[in-house]
C-alpha cells in the first residue's frame, strides 16, 4: 500500500525536487502519465510532443534503476478504449484502482505545478478522490511567486530592472563588494549588435544528441499517433536527460557564450542558433537547474572565457527575465490569458502553419520553427510576434500558436513573452510600450530583406512591405489609445506628419494585406 502517490509532471522531472523530500521508496510511490490533452490542447509541434515524452520516459527509467516504484502510463500508437483523456481523468483513474487493489494513499504530494490549468487539474482530481493533497513549493526558481507578489504589491509599475537587481545581490551573481561586477548593472549598450555584410561566418554548431532507443520508440509514436500535428521530427536533437542538459550547457559556455550579448538581436536566415545557448526546454521541463547555467556563465567570465557584457547579457536572461515573467504568470492568472488591450480581433493567418508565404523574414523564421521548434527571442518578438500585433490577431490565437511551435513551451513563461511583451495586450504590465516597428528594423538586423520580393521602406505600392504598411496603420488605429503612452510620443509624432490622403492609401493597403493573408 502507498503512502504517498508523488506526483512528477513532464515539466518536473528533477529527482532533487521538494517532491522527493522524505521520499520512502519502501512506501511511496511516483505517479506519471502521459495524456493526449497536453498535445492537444494546443496544436502542438512533433518535436514538443516528442521532447516531453521522450524525457518522461528517460526520468521514469532513472528512477526504476533506483528501484523507486513508478506508477506510469505511456500512451500507445493506437489510442486503448477507455484511454483517461485528461491528466485529471489519468490521476483519477489511477486512484481507483489504487483503491480498489488495496487501501488507498494517505495523501498525494506535488511540487507547485507550472501551470494554472494543471493546478486547478490536480486540486479536482485530488478532491474527487477525497486525498489531502500536499503542494510543495518549487526550489527550481531563485524567487517564490509569494516573493514576486510580495514586490509587486504597491507598484504602480513593474519593471524588470527593479526585480533584477535585488536578486543579483541576494544570490551575490556577479557582485564585487556589493556592487555589480565592472561597475555597472547593464551593459546592454555594448551588446545588440547586428551581423557585418559578409554575414556571421562560420558558427560554432551546437552538440548534438542523437535519439537513443527510448527516444526512437517516442518519435515512431509521435510520428504514428500525432501524424496531422505541425513541424518535423526530422532534426529532433534535444536534451532529455541531466546527462545531456549538462553536456549542452558545458557546449554553450565554451562555444557560444562569448559571443551571446554582442549577437543576441541579430538574425541571419538559414541559421537558426547564431549565438543562442539552447537551454530554455532543458531548463523549463528542470533537466537543468537554473543555478548551474548562472554560475557556469559567470564562472566563464571570471575565468577570463567570456567578456563581462556577454556573461551579464546571458545572466540577465535567466535570473532576470526567466524569474519575472513567471512572476507576472502567478500574479495575474487566471484573468490574465484574456487581456486583450487593443481590442485585436483577426485570426492567425494560416502561414505561421505552413511557412508558405513571399515575406521572406516571416518564410525563415517559421521554417525553421516547423523544422526545428526552435527560433531564438528576437525572431519571436521582432518577426513573428510583430507581425501578428502589426496584423491585429487576436492575443489568444497568438498565444495558442506560441504554445503549440516550440519545444521549450510552457504556459508560465510563454504567456507572458506573448501576451504582455509581444502583443501589448496586458497594457503595459510586461512591456513599457508596444514592441512595434517597420520593415527597417529587420532589415537594420538580419538579411533578410535583401532577398526579398518586398521594400522594407515602402509602406504603399506594389512593392511595399507588409511590415511597414500594417506599421502605420496601426499607429494610426491606435493613436488615441496610445497617446497617454510618453515612450510613444516620438512614434507618434511621425503618424501625425502624414497627410489624410497618405493615410487613406495606408488603410487601404493594410486592408489588402489582412483579406490577401486571412
Ligand atoms: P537564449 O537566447 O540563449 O537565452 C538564454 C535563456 O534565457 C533562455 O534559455 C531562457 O531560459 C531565458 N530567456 C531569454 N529570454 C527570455 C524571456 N523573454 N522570458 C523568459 N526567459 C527568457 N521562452 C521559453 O522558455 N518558453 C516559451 O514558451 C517562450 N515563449 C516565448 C514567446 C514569445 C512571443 C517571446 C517573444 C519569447 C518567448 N520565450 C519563451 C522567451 C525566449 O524567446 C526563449 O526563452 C528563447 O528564445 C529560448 O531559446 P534559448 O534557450 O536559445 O535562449
Ligand atoms: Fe520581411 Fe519586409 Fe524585409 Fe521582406 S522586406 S524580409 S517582408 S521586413
């Protein structure tokens, strides 16, 4: 008989967890469940489908050879009558038969899920069984989500630079003497860079990790069962194991580190990695603790292996952004999934589907997030999400697509990123001001519009880019609303010098664009 069920998520899969704290192997047992409702929720991408079962199953293994009990359901090719749809349905099941066997648990343990719809899952599942159920707090993350309330209680602002800082002086992160390390807290100015001309040259490739047999019984599965699901398994090269996690994180620090900061904004199309390290799914699914990456970068640095802007640049990534947008998840769900602050209605035009479009930025960037699951943070922010805020789609619709596309999704962090810093539809709570631009700015940062049918400095005519007219355009839609906006003053200001005829020819070309893309 168990005494504790040990709930381990596909997002928990850390033996080190506060769920294993007193963990009596000779009495309790783990519970896990692979359930079709989390790859079909949203529309998910094969190799998101993939990396979660495949490190399940890994975790599950590891812990077999440690002779702990796991009561674990796989899903099959062939989907088996009575199949538990729901993780709910999953839990539920499992304690009835728990039950019936022998005498049921005393209680279930579970470390705080990431997800809202998963904890309110987990909480009814646990109720409709009649067990306590013991939510345990989450060690993963530098800050609790009752510290960052606790910071954002009384704020008329919150800004990520007030959230930083102290918690680079509580861990003592790249602090001399308590001051930040080089004397200065940001170096943002010496990084950001775009590529020369010539383009990157030759880039360090990232380590792979060929499937082993586990992950190729998962691929043939995804493949079978989730055939119509978007993306490719083609390149599937993903950590899922610590072993492996461990391995990309030494790969990053000693190959691409160096370089982070000074490329972190730039693009080049037909290279997807550039710079970046890769270890968001690593670190979001806890194949890799958040602590070890910040002190390997520092670490690098002190060494003398990596300049200080790259090192910071990198460090503020993690410490910084990673821990406050989970913060502002915890703080404004569940209301916050439904901000809509510009009133964005249109749906997601279906190229972000099949990368089938002339926009040669958009063409690269979801390519080789169908191929892949992967595109690194500005071709998130700056093509996909500014096209879809440029377009007017609704908040929600982008959300799900964010969700669905990428291997290291997950709501806590993905939400957030989409629905506050990309779409501005929480108002202003993530993101100062819209991250809204012209074609210029990709062309400013990547290749892209060199060979592209599209001007990026038209905004009208045959060859103007759909970029810089749905731009104007919505500045012009939004101009009331945004005017009580001060960082938008100066965007603003260049709307108003367009005459009425030039913003009648705008209008007319982005209603163009909207019905051509719908
Ligand atoms: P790197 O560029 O190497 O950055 C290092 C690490 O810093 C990342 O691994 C990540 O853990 C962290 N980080 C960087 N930027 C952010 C950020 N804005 N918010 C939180 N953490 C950050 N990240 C996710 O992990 N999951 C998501 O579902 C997700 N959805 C996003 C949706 C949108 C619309 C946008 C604009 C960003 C999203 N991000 C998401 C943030 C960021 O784009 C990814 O973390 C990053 O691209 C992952 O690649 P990487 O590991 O190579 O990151
Ligand atoms: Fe993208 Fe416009 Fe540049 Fe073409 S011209 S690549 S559509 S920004």
């Amino acid at each position: 008989m168990p005494r504790h069920i040990v709930i381990a998520l596909g997002d928990q899969l850390d033996r080190s967890s506060a769920a294993f704290d007193g963990f009596d192997a000779a009495r309790d047992t783990v519970w896990m469940a692979e359930v079709a409702e989390e790859s079909t929720h949203v529309w998910s991408h094969k190799a998101r489908i993939a990396v979660f079962l495949a490190a399940m199953r890994h975790f599950r293994d590891a812990l077999l050879r440690e002779r702990i009990a796991v009561d674990y359901t796989e899903l099959a090719i062939t989907p088996r009558p009575q199949e538990p749809a729901t993780l709910a349905a999953a839990l539920a099941a499992s304690l009835a038969r728990l039950k019936k066997e022998q005498a049921g648990p005393e209680k279930l343990v579970v470390v705080e899920p990431g997800e809202w719809r998963v904890q309110e899952a987990v909480r009814a599942a646990a109720q409709a069984a009649g067990l306590p159920l013991e939510i345990r707090p989450d060690r993963h993350f530098f800050s609790s989500r009752e510290e960052f309330a606790a910071h954002a209680t009384g704020r008329k602002q919150l800004r990520l630079e007030y959230f930083y800082r102290p918690l680079r002086e509580k861990f003592g992160v790249l602090m001399d003497d308590g001051e930040p390390a080089g004397g200065q807290w940001n170096y943002d100015a010496e990084n950001r860079g775009a590529f020369p001309k010539t383009g990157p040259g030759k880039l360090p490739a990232p380590v792979r990790f060929a499937p082993d047999a586990t992950t190729r019984g998962v691929l043939d599965l995804v493949n079978a069962r989730f055939a119509k699901h978007p993306g490719s398994l083609a390149h599937f090269d993903w950590p899922v194991t610590p072993a492996h996690a461990q391995a990309a994180l030494d790969d990053f620090l000693s190959h691409r580190l160096p370089l982070f900061g000074r490329y972190q904004d730039a693009i080049w199309t037909g290279e997807p990695w550039l710079y970046h390290s890769r270890l968001a799914q690593a670190m979001n699914m806890r194949l890799l603790d958040p602590r070890d990456v910040v002190a390997g970068a520092e670490r690098a640095w002190r060494q003398g292996k990596a300049p200080l802007e790259a090192a910071e640049g990198f460090i503020r990534q993690v410490i910084g952004w990673r821990e406050y947008v989970r913060g502002v998840y915890w703080q404004f769900m569940p209301e916050y999934l439904d901000r809509n602050a510009l009133n964005a209605a249109m749906p997601l035009p279906n190229l972000y589907w099949t990368g089938d479009t002339d926009m040669n930025c958009l063409r690269d960037a979801v390519g080789q997030t169908l191929a892949y699951g992967y595109a690194h943070h500005i071709q998130r922010l700056m093509v996909t999400g500014l096209f879809a805020l440029l377009f007017g789609v609704a908040p929600q619709r982008v959300h799900e697509w964010y969700l669905a596309v990428y291997v290291d999704a997950v709501e806590w962090v993905e939400l957030p990123n989409t629905i506050g810093m990309s779409q501005f539809a929480d108002g202003g709570v993530m993101a100062s001001k819209p991250y809204c631009a012209t074609g210029a700015y990709i062309d400013r940062m990547s290749n892209a519009c060199k060979g592209c049918r599209y001007d990026p400095k038209q905004s009208t005519g045959p060859d103007a880019c759909p970029f810089t007219t749905l731009y104007w355009d919505f500045l012009a839609r939004h101009q009331k609303l945004l005017a009580k906006n001060q960082r938008m003053t100066m965007q603003l200001k260049n709307v108003g010098r367009k005459d009425a005829a030039d913003l009648r020819a705008i209008r007319r070309q982005a209603d163009a664009v909207r019905e051509r893309l719908s």
